[in-house]
C-alpha cells in the first residue's frame, strides 16, 4: 500500500511493532511504546537525537497519519495513550505474520518477536525457545489473571523460574511484566540472570524489594517500578551505566481525604548515572550526599524527589536543582520538615542568588513550604503547574497569574486555604485548563481568563460559580460533587461553544 510503502524503514518496524499487543488491549502508553521503540533498537537517533527523541518523533507522525489513534489526552493536550487504527491494526497484523514477524528473523537487528498472553502460547513460546535460536524479545503482559483453564498464572511464575535454564535468553532486551499478580521478589534474580535486558516493567506488582544482583543488568535502560512496595535496593550503592528512566513511587489513600505517597531510596552511584533522563521519584531524606550526586545527572530532563528532613538542609536540594539549569523540564517535589517547623518557608531556605532551571515546563509542589518559592516568577517557560498541601493564599494565586506562559493548572487537596477563588482582569491570560479538587473552595469567579477551555471541579461543597457564560473558549465543564447544575447548563446552552456539561461523570 503507498501510505506503508512511504513510511521510512525504522517507522513501518515500529508500526509493525504494534502487532504484539493483543487487539482488545484499547490502551497502549505512549511512554511505555516510544521506550520499547528505543530499547529494542528499532529507531536510532539521528542528527545528534537521542533514539527516544527519534521515537518520540516517529509515534507523532504515525499519529498524524492515524495509523495509531489518540485515547487518553493530558491536560496540556499531550497524547497519553493510543491505539492501533482498526484497519491499520489488521494490515500491521498480516504484515507481521506475511514477513513471518512472530517466528522468523524479519532483519538482523529485529529477530523474534514473541507475544504471550495465555497459557498456550507460553507453552509454545517454550517448546521455540528450547527448538531454536534467541529472541530478542518477549512480551509477557498479563491483562487477567485467569484463562479459561485457570492456569495462566502458573504457566508464567514457572516461566520465570525456569528462565535461567534458557542461555540464550542473554539476548532477550525487553521484560514487561506490569499488573503480573505471580511475580514474586525470588523472581527477580533470575531476571537480573538477562544480561542485555533494556527495558524491565515491573509496574503494579507484588515485590517488595530489588536484588543486589539488579547491578548485574548493565545495558538497562528504563526501569519502572512504579505502583510497588519497593522501598529500597538491595544494596545501598548501585550503577547501572546505561539507564535513561528510573522511574517509581506509590500513592496510597487509606480514607477519602488522605493521599500518602512513598518511594525508593536513592541509592549512592546514582550520581555516575550520567545518562539519566529521568528520575522519578527517588526519596533523599536526611541524605546530603545523595543531593550532591543528582546535581551530577547533567542529561535529566524530569527529577522527581520526596524531601523530609530537617529545614537546613532543603538549600542543599536546591543547589543540586540548580547545577540542572540547562536540562530539566520537569520537577516534582514533595516536602516534608522534620524538625519541629510545621512549615518551611522556602524562601528563607533558599541558598543566595538561586537560579531556578529556566527551561523548566511543569512543576509539581508538595507541602506547606510557606508559600510560593519567589523564584517562580523566572520561570517564564512554565507550562503546567499541580499543587498539593500548600495552603497558599489570594496572595500566592495573584502571582501565579502572572506566569504568561501557564496552560495547565491543577489545585489539589488544601492547596489554596481561601473558600473564594477568583480569576482577575488580566491574571491567568493563556490557561487552558483548571481543575479544583478535593479542596475548601466553595465559590469560583471567572472575570477574565480568555483562553480557558476546560474547567473541571471536584467539590465538597459548591455554592456558586460565576462569569462562565463569559469565557470565549470554553468547551467542557465537569461538575464532581453534590449539586444541582440545572441553572449552570441553562446558562451555558446559550454559549456559542455549547460547551460539555457533566455532573458525577453524566452529561
């Protein structure tokens, strides 16, 4: 077909690459794809790119196109998740079997490409491995946790225990095991047995900790253990040369108006790292050398990091975030002092002259820091900002205002202390999107907020919300909560827009 036949050669091996998911599987990560894309060498980078740049690239030109389809969209409007366009998911499919993609070589840099979902194509997976030759890859994501026959889960727990019997597994480069309920911690040294392992998925399992032997996997590049127990590698200090994407952390909500969020220590080493990218979150409580160690990741673009510890020492993180003035993107702190300050005014804390990373486009703030950091009035390239226990006043969202450049704000749980929040005349010129959750906010006032598009309000209790009739953009408005929004759709159904109007998620 010309459309294929026009695609560049590393394009149509990504695209073909979409084959191994099942068909009823409506939602594929985009980060997770462009990382498998890089991984497993399918897209290099190019005039001075990183591969995951160029993957990044390629999932946008296949979205142009509409081989793959948009799902889920962030609130900066970036694709979250896709799918494989129906028609073009059933020519990628004969494609993969015509140039025998599942169980011959398609090029030397492709080889096999085995996907298992159930248990009799584990079974057959089996009997390949121990007939012929390597496999560069196997996917081995489960998306329930029983066939018909009920022994799916067995069939992959005695995969994983028999991996060391299959050498040749050496070349095995991706391991996505997310939401694989058998998985348990002894498992994991006998995946740190694959050596050239790149990409290692343990999302939204059962461990509760990482084998020392997880050193042994040098060619590592992305590593997710987000939605885990995991608190700790089995040895304080670890090198991993290679890895790009460390990423981890946990929230938990023991009752409606409580979120605790807990992750991994940082372990020593990860300052010689040096090809980190992202490193989200790592906990540094208490842990100077560690600080001393993230200011050395030159090449990250998005740091996440949980801080208790003793005010003091919150200089010491900045100083770390300073040295990343050219790289990092995206930040995300979670504070918390530990030495009899309720709060820490993070102005004071802050070493003299800070210089805030001036590319920097989302920032996420956790904890009564006393305020706004001044310093967020430099940054110009702010995009998207999320704010949570921060207790700020009218004071504080004046200043946020200002930031010419934000297009997405979130106000979560006692981020803003006032049960009066109100839009003014020239603040907020170029937000595109607000959401007020879980906070003492009671009445909203919109009196200017020209670009706004998108409003979403989770309530506790709502007695009013003003001037929405008088935003130019709008074209959806969640309602979460007890209420009545008869007169608020009234009102909006003479806006030219006919914006969307939901209340508990029906229109």
């Amino acid at each position: 077909m010309p459309w294929y036949n026009s695609l560049p050669l590393h394009y149509k091996n990504c695209l073909i690459y979409l084959s191994i998911f099942p068909q009823n599987d409506g939602n594929i990560r985009r980060t997770s794809l462009v990382r498998r894309w890089a991984a497993e060498n399918l897209i290099a980078g190019r005039n001075g790119s990183a591969a995951h740049d160029e993957a990044e690239h390629c999932f946008t030109v296949l979205l142009a196109k509409r081989f793959i389809l948009r799902r889920d969209i962030g609130a900066a409007g970036k694709v979250k998740s896709c799918r494989a366009n129906d028609f073009i998911s059933k020519f990628i499919i004969d494609i993969a079997r015509e140039e025998k993609f599942v169980d011959a070589d398609l090029q030397p840099n492709f080889g096999h490409r085995i996907s298992i979902h159930n248990r009799g194509q584990l079974q057959q997976v089996l009997w390949t491995l121990q007939a012929s030759g390597p496999s560069p890859c196997l996917n081995i994501r489960k998306h329930s946790t029983n066939t018909e026959d009920g022994q799916t889960l067995d069939d992959l727990t005695k995969f994983l225990e028999t991996l060391p019997s299959f050498a040749q597994l050496g070349l095995l480069t991706v391991l996505d095991l997310e939401g694989f309920d058998g998985l348990k911690d002894y498992h994991l040294k006998n995946i740190c047995e694959i050596f050239q392992l790149r990409y290692l998925n343990l999302r939204r399992t059962k461990i509760t900790k990482l084998p020392k032997q997880i050193e042994k996997l040098q060619q590592l590049e992305t590593l997710d253990i987000r939605e885990t127990a995991v608190r700790s590698f089995g040895t304080s200090s670890v090198v991993l040369p290679m890895l790009k994407h460390m990423l981890a952390g946990c929230t938990q909500h023991p009752n409606e108006d409580v979120e605790s969020f807990s992750t991994v220590c940082m372990p020593l080493g990860t300052g010689s790292m040096t090809n980190l990218q992202i490193l989200c979150h790592v906990d540094v409580s208490g842990k100077e050398d560690r600080l001393v160690e993230i200011g050395k990741l030159l090449q990250l673009r998005k740091l996440g990091v949980v801080f208790r510890s003793k005010r003091d020492n919150f200089k010491h993180l900045l100083q770390a975030i300073e040295k990343l003035n050219q790289s990092l993107l995206s930040l995300s702190l979670c504070v918390e002092i530990t030495d009899g300050h309720r709060t820490t005014d993070i102005n004071t804390s802050e070493p003299t002259a800070f210089a805030p990373p001036k590319y920097l486009q989302s920032l996420n703030l956790r904890g009564n820091m006393g305020g706004l950091p001044r310093w967020i009035k430099e940054l110009h390239k702010l995009a998207k900002l999320t704010l949570r226990d921060t207790y700020l006043g009218e004071e504080d969202i004046n200043s946020l205002g200002k930031l010419s450049g934000l297009r997405s704000l979130r106000l979560r749980h006692k981020s803003y202390v006032q049960t009066k929040f109100t839009f003014q005349e020239d603040e907020f010129k170029n937000l595109e999107f607000i959401s007020i959750e879980g906070s003492d906010i009671t009445d909203i006032h919109f009196n200017s907020t020209p670009k706004l598009e998108k409003i979403v309000w989770d309530f506790k209790e709502m007695n009013s919300i003003h001037g929405i009739s008088r935003l130019p953009r709008l074209s959806r408005l969640e309602l979460i909560g007890n209420c009545n929004p008869t007169t608020i759709k009234a009102d909006l159904s003479k806006h030219p827009n006919k914006p969307v109007v939901t209340h508990n998620g029906q229109c």
